[in-house]
C-alpha cells in the first residue's frame, strides 16, 4: 500500500470541477458501460449545443427563500464536486442557478415545489442548490416534464439536526434524455430521505449521493422506476461513510414491460476506516413482465473497517411469482387483475413513502396507467 498503510475505497473514482479532468467515454469506463452513449444526444462529449429551454418555475412554502444566481454565487459548489463527465459538463456550462433556502429552525409549513418544464431544442444545462439550515425542517418536490436534452447537478445541503425530504419525479415526455447527480451533503444528527421515480423519458440517468460530515446522520433512499418498451433507466447511487455512528438504508424497485425496455441500478455503499458505528443496508428488486426487457442490478459494499453496527445488501431481478397468481387466480380472481394487485404489492410499501398526498396519488396513478398498457 505504499506509506499510506490505511485500505482506499476502489468504488469512489475521478471527482473535480474541472471538466479536463474527466476523458470522453467511450463506454468501456465501468461507469459507463451499462449507459448507450449514442443515445446521449453529445452531453458525453461536448457536442450538445446549449440552445435549448427549460423553464424552471418554484411554488415556494412561505418559510422559504428562492433566488436566481450567477455562476459566481459562493453556496454554488461547496457541497460536491462532479463524479463523471456530464456532471462536470453540466457544471462548467450553466448560465444561471436557483437557490432554495431554508433559514434556521424554520418548519415549512406546505411542499416547495420545483416544475422544471422542457421547450425541446438542443441541450440545456442547470444548477440547483438546497440548504437547510440548523434544526430547520423542509419538504421539497422537482416535478420534471417536457422535452428536453437535459443535464444538470443538485446540490442539497442539510444542516446540523435538520430535515429534508425530497421527492424527484422524472415524468418527461417520450423522447427526453435526462442525466443528473443529485448530492446530499448532511450535517450532525441530519435526517435526509429522498424518493425518487422514474417513469418517463427516453434515457434517463440520475446520480444519487451522500455524504456525511457529523455523527448521528441518517440518509434514507427509495426508488420506483417503469421502463417501456426502447427505455433506458439508470440509477447510480453512492453513499460514502465517512464518520461514526451514520445511517443509510437504500430501497429502489422497478418493473420493466417491452422489447429492449433496461433498467440499471448501481448501488455503491463505502464505509471508510473512521466511519465505526456505521449501520447501512441496501435493496434493489425488479419485475421483469414481458420477453425482451432486462435489468442489470449491481450492488457494491466496501468496508473499511471491522466496528460496524450492520451491514449488508440484497438484489434480486425476476418475473411475477406464478404461485401468487395461482393462489388469486383460484380464488376467482381474473388473470389481468391478479396480475394487477402483484404488481401493486410490489410497489405498495414504497409508494406509502411518499409524503405528499398530491405525488403519490399522481404515481399510483402513473402505475396503473403503465399496467393497463
């Protein structure tokens, strides 16, 4: 190991600002290799022209502070560093970020809603910032919809015992390609949960990662995806301990319906040598419904050191239990409809997750609708 005599982490690769840093992928790059390049319309590799629109519209709870910044800003950039090529693209080419602000010990008192709406035409990229202040508490929602070749980052900042709950909807149209790192930076005794579902778009790559700077943080992360038939879905979750006594536990579940519909989920869970105390878990659950879909489900736990209070990870990728139907089925329940309630079963206890009355009752009907297709 050379003079440093503590163990690296082989999951954390490149992380910089600068875009020089990070060569064009040719596919062949572990981080990349699930992810059709060509279908990336240039954001890989520099060619995607920024001259399209997204216009980014913020309901705002009352508590709340939003403003439209520069690329100067100094909150811009504090609370992660690009982990890949379009991250850092997205980095260096937006032209104006949005900061949400939750000021100290305030509650709000309603969701902040986030509509991010493409207009089609070429590429755009964004910024976003959310900082929670100290002991603040917060519910924040990014509704994205449209057409759009879109790449951006999300900084969310939670502060010493603050809350932040976040939901992520990824509801494009047809023909969209989305590719985002979202990075919570949490602070002691912070509680962080995101919900993340992805059901439209055309390519759809998103980035999750946490990282802790005090004891007591807990991150919780769930998922629901549903790929189509031609959809390429694919999350990238990191979750790096780096201090005692942390918590974070990982749920993303997907159905996939269609020829050459492919999921990919990468689950990267690092407990470095000082992180003792740590208690992480992570899952990843697919239903295959038809011939021709796939899903690649790659979890990764690296553990630095023996003092963990737990830890371990599960995947498992398959089609619909027959017994379950039959068991329905003999009970008088037409095939369409048992198969229905599985399928619901499946994603029941995620979407009771979901913490705004408005988005959960828009996913289940989201499911239903990708059911009765």
């Amino acid at each position: 190991m050379g003079l440093d005599s503590k163990p690296s982490s082989t999951l954390h690769g490149t992380a910089s600002h600068d875009l020089a840093d990070f060569p064009v992928p040719t596919g062949r790059e572990e981080n990349w290799r699930f992810t059709p390049l060509s279908r990336l319309r240039g954001l890989h590799d520099g060619t995607a022209a920024g001259s399209g629109t997204v216009v980014v519209n913020v309901d705002a709870a009352p508590e709340v502070t939003v403003e439209t910044v520069g690329r100067d800003d100094p909150r811009i950039g504090r609370a992660f560093v690009p982990a890949d090529r379009v991250s850092a693209q997205a980095f260096t080419s937006f032209e104006k970020a949005t900061v949400i602000t939750v000021p100290k010990e305030a509650v709000t008192t309603r969701p902040t809603v986030v509509t991010l709406r493409g207009e089609g035409g070429g590429a755009v990229y964004g910024h976003v910032v959310v900082a929670v202040e100290p002991l603040a508490e917060a519910v924040v929602v990014f509704d994205h919809q449209g057409s759009a070749v879109y790449a951006d980052n999300v900084e969310f900042v939670v502060g010493d015992g603050a809350t932040l709950k976040v939901v992520s909807l990824q509801d494009w149209a047809d023909d969209a390609v989305h590719v985002s790192q979202h990075h919570a930076h949490l602070g002691k005794d912070a509680t962080y949960k995101s919900f993340v579902v992805t059901l439209g778009g055309d390519l759809v790559r998103l980035s999750p990662s946490v990282s802790y700077t005090g004891r007591g943080a807990d991150a919780d992360l769930s998922g629901l995806y549903f790929a189509d038939a031609g959809q390429h879905i694919e999350h990238r979750l990191l979750v790096d301990h780096t201090v005692p006594d942390c918590r974070s536990n990982v749920d993303y579940r997907g159905a996939l319906q269609g020829d050459d519909a492919h999921a990919v989920w990468i689950g990267d869970v690092i407990i470095r040598v000082e992180a003792t105390g740590t208690d992480t878990y992570e899952l990843n659950r697919n239903l295959l419904l038809t011939d021709g879909a796939r899903a690649d489900s790659v979890p990764n736990l690296e553990i630095l050191t023996g003092e963990v209070a737990g830890a371990g990870h599960a995947s498992a990728s398959g089609r619909l239990d027959d017994e379950h139907l039959f068991y329905l089925q003999a009970r008088g329940i037409p095939y369409d409809e048992a198969r229905r309630l599985v399928i619901r079963g499946f994603f029941a206890q995620l979407i009771q997750k979901i913490e705004v009355d408005e988005i959960r009752e828009r996913v289940l009907g989201a499911v239903e609708a990708e059911l009765g297709s």
